[in-house]
C-alpha cells in the first residue's frame, strides 16, 4: 500500500523558531494520530501538508501531489484546522455550501451535501443559525463539516476533538471511524494522548519538529523497551518494602510516595520486575495492598519518549 | 475545471461572499461617514460661505481638496488594504486556500467586492456634493460636464487607491500603516508642492482629468503649482496602466505568498 503522506528531510522556521527540524515520515492510508506537546511542530506540519506552508528544506508529497497550491490535491482533501475562525455572518449550512461551490458543486448539490454534512457532525438543528451564535464545540464541528462534505480522500484535522464535550467527542470519534471503514484516510493531531489511542492504534509522534516514533501504540511500547518502567505499589509499609527492592539488580530508583503509602518504582526490566517482585514482597512482609504500573497509557509512552 | 472556466466562476462566488461580508462590517459604516463629508460640507459651505464664493467654485474646491484629495483615498484604503490582509487576520482564508480554485479569484473576487462598495459610495459622495451646493444669486450651479468630468475622476481614483491598498495588504504585515502613510506623506503632500515631482502621484493624473484649463477658477492651480497637466486621455491611459500592473502584482501575490496563521 502506498504512502498518503511522504515527507523526506523536512524543515520549516518561524524567524529563529523552528517549527519542524527534520522530519522524514511516511504515513500509510487509514487513522492515524499525530500527537505531541503543544509546540512540537504538529500543526506547522499539518500546514505543510495542506499547502498552506512551503518547507524551507525537504520535501513533501501528499496522495502524490506538492501540496502548495495545488488545486488537484485540494479536490481530494479535507481540512479542518484548528483555527477558530468562520465567516461570522453566515449560517452553518450556507458556510459550508458556499465552500463546497467554490469546490465546484452546482447550488442545489453543494445545498444537498451541505445539509448532509451537518446532519454527520451533529447539526442538524442549528444549521440554519449564525456560526456567531455557535458555542465553541458547535464551531468545531462546523469546520469538521466543511471538511469532509466534498467527500474528500483524505481528511486533516488539527486538534479536531479540542472543545468538544463528552457526548460531542463521542460522536466526533465514531465519525471519524466511519469515514475510515468508508475508505477514507484520516490524519488528527492531538496532545491529549487518550483521545487518540480511542480512535487509532497508528501513532506518530513528533517533538521538537521531529520524529520520535511512528508505529502502533504497541510497537511503539517495544521500541522504548530498553527505557525504565514505573511501577506504583501501595503496602501497609512501604518503608520496609523500599529498602528491599533496593537490592534489586534492575530497580534503577525507589521513592516514597507523598501519601506515605505507596512506594514509586523505576526499573530497566519491567518484566524481570514482575517475576521477582512476588518473593521480594514476601521477604519483606511489607503487606502490599496493590501493584500498579504508570506506563500503562499512551500518555506515558509519550511522557518516556520526551523526556 | 480548467482555470479559464474556475478563475471567474471562483471570482464570482467570491465577489458574493465577500459583498456580504463588507456590508456587515464596522468598516463600512466608516466608509460611509466618510463618503458623507463632502456633501455636509457642500451644505455647511452654502449657508455659512462668504459672498464671493459662487455655487461653481464652491463644489470644484469642495470637489478637489476634499473629495478627490482627502475621501476618496482615504475610503479606498479603508476598504481596499483589507481585501486579503483582513481574510488573513481573520484566519479564515484557509477555507478558500484550501480549495480547488485559483488563488488569484480570492484576490479579484475581494477587491471587485470592495470596489463596488467604494465606487457606489464616492459616486453618492459626489452627486450629493453637487446637489448640495445651492447658493442663491451666486452664479451658475455646476455643470453636468463638470460634475461628470469630477465623478470619472473619482472613480478612477477609487479603482487605483483600491487596488493599490490591496496590494500593499497583502505584501506587507502592517499594510493600512503604510497605505495611510502614503496617502498624507505622498498623495497629500508630494501633490501640493509646487513642481514636477507632482506627477509622481496620482492626485496629479487625477486632477489632469477634470481640470478645464481655459477655466480661469484652474488658472491660479497652474500658475501656483508651476505644473503642466496632462490631458484627460493621457491621465486615463497611465493610470489603465498602473491598474493593469497593480492588478498583476496582487495576482502574482497572492499566488506566491505563504499566510503565517496564529492558532
């Protein structure tokens, strides 16, 4: 299957600010999460990739086209950026339909579709008022509606579930499913890891406009497998149970927990931990109460990876 | 599409969206309360003139010094340097930019948009300028001819400053700055002072086209000035040309340029 996104070497500066070093990245079709701390270069990328940026260094392809200006790859993709902006004086419905005319719909379909765009991100009712009288998530989604009524290839999103409630974010992730099991290819971008890891398994993670990892969630895991794990246990004394485990070959580092309960362990060998962590506990009689690990979420991958 | 067919279909669309826009904005009512100063002063200048002063020569220097020196660039550069530049500010023009048009129909659909408010605006400003000039046992009100010959000058003043100010909005961050810094340091200054640096503006061009130059009111304007004007078709053919040039750059711009947009 061929790459929707080739990036080779890319560089792109603010002045003296860089907003991406070096990123050479290849994204496959389907959902894929681009995630990383605020700054990381996420939305210069997503930019780039939308033609609204030139890089300064390397170079990009997106679905096979350079993506500045070009008006072959626009008929194929959706962009929502993250940008709270909308023409205010319009309603929902006719923002949408004047884009997709300029799209080159004839009224009457960019009407039809317009209205079908709504109706996917939840609008239905309030399509017919002013986008100025729309709560934020309500905007939120009327940029995701513009973005894929023309029934695009592929569809960008810059920090689309940002402002969105509960239930809204449900519905936001369940549309984004369906337009992948459509066919459709979806790139996110997000620093709240979860909301990711609920909607995709392919992450890329970027940090300081570079790759840092790219991969399932899983393969990601492995490939910081060299990395220290932390484990958190709770016990009746943890005093005990830390003095213990300092004798440990793969514990790097033992800390008392602020709650004067638990004991936050740092091990290289996750694994050897668990296997030798039941007869230490016993030697101890230190009467451990539960065995947790940090690591367990993207967020902590991520946390590991940055440093 | 091909780009014969998208350009002016996109231009179009463009032109519809963005007259909307003008007509909701702040800026256009102070389009408005500009365009409305030189027929209250027509009407203040006929009540409280003095003797000497006849219906002609009121509107002509009404016309002149306040009409096409000081309204007409300012309103053009109101409504003119926002064309992409507020877009920009807005941060909507991903929306456009991001669609299989032309980014030059952006450019040209915004600027008709604008141009078409600014042209109904200085047309009223200056029609309502000659109606209210009414000085009773003053001589003869202005012409058609007169009236006429200012109004065209006008409106090509409008198109040019329009263009201009659009242009300078999209190839430079702090555009209404330098398009207001022009207009008062060269249109309003550099147009007044006596010599042929003069014909560096276009105040200059603009004025080459109403001026009668038989007309004795025009004789003090030649003498002062030491200047020779142009003739009316020279001034339209040059500034035909200046707009053609504009029109390129603003094209070619926006084509080229890369909007950095906050988040």
């Amino acid at each position: 299957m061929s790459a929707i996104i080739q990036a080779e070497g890319l560089g792109r500066w603010y002045g003296e600010v860089v907003g991406l070093g070096d990123l050479t990245v290849n994204i496959e079709p389907g959902i894929t999460g681009l995630v990383g701390p605020n700054g990381a270069g996420k939305s210069t990328f997503m930019k780039v990739m939308v033609g609204e940026l030139r890089p300064h260094r390397g170079t990009i392809r997106v679905l096979g086209y350079k993506p500045f200006a070009s008006r072959g790859l626009y008929a194929r993709l959706g962009f929502c950026p993250q940008q709270d902006a909308l023409y205010e004086h319009q309603t929902g419905v006719a923002f949408v339909r004047d884009l997709l005319r300029l799209g080159g719909h004839s009224k009457k379909q960019a009407t039809r579709d317009a209205e079908a765009a709504m109706e996917r991100v939840g609008l239905t009712e309030a399509m017919n008022r002013r986008v100025s009288d729309y709560s934020k998530g309500m905007r939120q989604r009327t940029r995701l509606a513009q973005a894929i009524a023309h029934s695009p290839d592929l569809i960008i999103a810059d920090e689309p579930l940002t402002g969105l409630d509960p239930i809204a974010r449900r519905q936001i992730i369940e549309l984004f499913q369906e337009l992948a099991a459509e066919g459709k290819s979806v790139i996110l971008s997000s620093h709240v890891l979860h909301e990711v890891e609920n909607l995709t398994e392919t992450i890329v993670l970027i940090h300081r406009g570079r790759l840092l990892a790219q991969g399932s969630v899983r393969e990601v895991r492995q490939l910081i497998s060299r990395h220290p794990s932390r484990v958190r246990v709770t016990a009746r004394d943890p005093r005990k149970l830390a003095s213990k485990l300092f004798d440990q070959p793969h514990v790097r580092a033992v800390a008392l927990g602020a709650d004067g309960e638990s004991v936050q362990i740092e091990t290289d060998n996750v694994a050897e931990f668990h296997v030798t962590f039941a007869s230490v506990a016993k030697d101890a009689s230190a009467g451990v109460r539960s065995l947790s690990s940090d690591d367990a979420s993207l967020e902590a991958v991520f946390d590991y990876l940055v440093g | 599409m091909s780009s014969l067919i998208a350009m002016p279909r996109a231009a179009f669309l463009i032109y519809r969206l963005h007259i909307g826009m003008i007509l909701g904005s702040r800026r256009s009512l102070a389009a408005i309360g500009l365009a409305a100063i030189p027929p209250l002063l027509a009407f203040l200048a006929s009540n409280f003139a003095p003797d000497n002063q006849t219906e002609n020569g009121i509107f002509l220097k009404l016309g002149t010094f306040v009409l096409i020196q000081f309204v007409v660039p300012m309103l053009s550069v109101a409504l003119g340097v926002g064309v992409i530049a507020d877009e920009a500010e807005s941060r909507t023009i991903t929306f456009p930019f991001t669609r299989p048009i032309p980014r030059m129909s952006l450019f040209l659909g915004r600027w008709l948009a604008a141009l078409t408010a600014i042209l109904v605006l200085i047309a009223s400003s200056c029609i309502l300028t000659a109606l209210f000039v009414q000085v009773k046992d003053r001589g003869e009100p202005p012409t058609n001819e007169v009236v006429q010959s200012f109004l065209q000058a006008a409106l090509l003043g409008g198109v040019v400053y329009s263009l201009g100010s659009a242009v300078v909005g999209v190839l430079l961050k702090r555009g209404l700055i330098f398009a207001l810094g022009y207009v008062f340091a060269v249109e309003a200054l550099l147009a007044n002072v006596p010599g042929s640096s003069q014909s560096l503006t276009v105040q200059y061009h603009l004025r080459s086209m109403f001026i009668d130059k038989e007309a004795p009111i025009w004789k003090f304007l030649e003498e002062a000035e030491l200047i020779k004007f142009l003739t009316p078709e020279e001034a339209m053919t040059k500034m035909a040309f200046t707009t053609a040039v504009l029109l390129v750059v603003g094209c070619v711009a926006v084509s080229r340029k890369q909007f950095v947009l906050a988040a």
